[in-house]
C-alpha cells in the first residue's frame, strides 16, 4: 500500500511525531505500507523529519516529496490541511484526519466533499467531545479512531549521574493560551516558595507569537533562579531528556484546555515520569482516570499539592504510570489501521 499524507507545516510538532511513529511501527510489524508525505511549507522542523528517518532507517516506510502526483496513491491522507482538497481531481480515496485542539483549524470539516472516505481522530475523547459537533451528518457513520503510541526503542544506557541540583517540572511542547503554559508558571511560583524548595522547572517547545515573552514572564515571576527553557529538540532526543528527567525524579506537567490526545504526556509515561495533567476529556483516557495524575483544570492549589504527592511516593507512581502507557501500544494501532483499510 503506498499512502500519501500531507500536512500544512513541516515543524518539530506532534502529527509530524505521529508520522514517523507510525513508519516505525510499520518498520517493527512487517507491514508493506509506504508513506509519501508531503509538507506546504517547512516551518523549520523538516531537517528534524529527515534525520529521525535516518536514524531509525526508516527509508522504506516514509520519504518526503514535494509534488502531488495522486494517481500514484492508493489512499491520501490530510491531517486538518483541507488546502490539498483543491488540488485533486478524486476525492473519494481522502482521509481526513482531525487532530486539531484548535477551533479555528477545524472550520474546514462543515464543508469537506461528500465524498471523503473517512473522518479519523487519535482519540474516541476527541471524537466524542469534539469532531462530532464540528461534522455534518453526512459523516456520523465514516467516523473511525487510529490511535496514537509511542514508539518502544531502546536506548543506548544513558549514564545515571546527575546534572541538576533539584528535580524538574517539565512541560514538552507548544506553548500558548490553549496549551494553557502561563498556568504552569504559576503553579511552579508557589512550588518555589515552598521551605523544601525541591524543584526547577524545565520547559521545552516553541512560545506562540503574541502569547508571551517568556524570558520576561519568567523574571516577573521571580522564579529565574529555578527556570530553564529552551527550544524545540529534535525528535530521537525527547527519549534521552526523559530518561534523564526520570533519572532525577521529575514530574511532566500539563495545565492544557484542549487536546486531541495528549502525546507529549504519553511519552513522559512510556519513559516512567509521572505526570501531572489537568482534567479535560482527552487527558483522562491517558491516566485512565486515576485521581494521582489529575488536577481541576486552573486549581492551581490543586496542582501544587499534587505535584508534592507524585514527588512524596515517586517509584510507585512512576511505576504505575509505565503500567497506564502500556495500553497505548503499537499493537494496537496497527490492528486498528488494518480494520480502517479493511472498511475501504
């Protein structure tokens, strides 16, 4: 099977995440799947792509392209880039795949062709809670959910020696008013003034233009003694931080409002870092609901001493948190790939 998958931006983001996860899955279960994927713009990340492709040589599984030949697909796949729409002659062999929190980017879903094969989400929450209310009706039975994972390499041993003072607070991701990140800070500012004073918080990811300069926030906070930031990181190095931040008893935050899955916080799981999220419907499937790893979304007080909770019996929930990302296997997604083309 030969797919063509196209998406707006080339970034260091989740759905270029889900792509090179998926090759790699296709990789490890002997499935003759090629992915094409074609980007309208490169937004800075597509070296990043390429190299993760490199590295786990995956070369046969998934290239990038950059023109649209769609007689040479069997199926073309758009993740929330209804752009692509205009440029082809058939419809009907398109999936679309919705994996947008953001309201203004699923507008497009009130006026897709009649004709679109199927709608797909990473997550039944999301489907649920969100893309049903965005479709028309002629969708409600070509609904299906492909699942996300996280990929299952292993690591080269990375030595246990430590190279921070404190324990991280990490946040792994894009940083705006819907991802919620100013939260973070605030829930971080009365860890800081704790006497214990155990933490530092570590945020990596892209800030959104006009959200907030976060260099300043952060030395407005009075917490620049306690904080670190740096830009996105490619790919196949997200797993050697999370081992080092596990090494170091750290905890992944997310104060989100809005998710179609929660990736970032599955690969924290996968790597035993515990995590802390807020309350939304996405988030709770990841941690199948447990209470530990849950806060009242904006209860920053909440969250304070939940994170003092995860810090105070940090082996077991580390633990259990591994136990919770093991139901979102690779497994899973290919059985659940192979039913959606079975459908077709």
């Amino acid at each position: 099977m030969r797919v063509l998958n196209v998406y707006q931006w080339a970034t260091v983001g989740g759905v270029e995440r889900v792509l090179l996860n998926r090759a790699w899955a296709f990789k490890r279960h002997g499935l003759d799947v090629m992915q094409d994927v074609f980007f309208f713009h490169d937004s800075g990340g597509l070296r990043n792509f390429r190299k993760f492709i490199k590295y786990f040589q995956l070369e046969k599984h998934i290239s990038v392209v950059s023109e649209i030949d769609e007689k040479a697909y069997d199926f073309i796949i758009t993740f929330d880039t209804p752009e692509v729409l205009t440029l082809l002659k058939n419809t009907s062999n398109v999936i679309v795949e919705c994996h947008s929190p953001y309201d203004e980017a699923r507008v497009y879903l009130k006026s897709l062709p009649k004709d679109i094969a199927r709608i797909v989400s990473p997550s039944a929450s999301f489907m649920q809670s969100v893309v049903v209310h965005d479709i028309t009706e002629t969708f409600k039975d070509r609904l299906f959910v492909l699942p996300n994972f996280h990929i299952s390499e292993e690591l080269e041993p990375i030595p246990p020696s430590k190279i921070w003072g404190k324990k991280p607070v990490c946040y792994i991701g894009r940083m705006d008013t819907l991802k919620n990140t100013i939260e973070l800070l605030e829930i971080f500012t009365i860890l800081r003034k704790r006497p214990e004073d155990d933490f530092f918080l570590l945020l990596v990811g892209d800030v959104r233009p006009h959200y907030m300069d976060i260099k300043e926030t952060i030395r407005k906070l009075g917490i620049e003694d306690r904080a670190a930031y740096y830009r996105p990181i490619p790919f196949e190095k997200v797993d050697v931080l999370l081992t080092k931040i596990k090494q170091h008893k750290g905890i992944f935050v997310s104060p989100s409002m809005g998710e179609s899955f929660g990736l970032s916080a599955l690969e924290a799981m996968s790597n035993g870092v515990p995590v802390l999220l807020s309350d939304i419907e996405c988030h709770k499937p990841l941690v199948n609901g447990d209470p530990d790893f849950l806060y009242r979304l904006g209860n920053v007080s909440e969250a304070v001493g939940k994170v003092e909770h995860i810090s105070g019996n940090y082996d077991e929930l580390s633990e259990n948190v591994a136990r919770l990302a093991a139901n979102h296997s690779s497994s899973l997604f290919i059985e659940a790939w192979k039913q959606l083309f079975a459908g077709l």
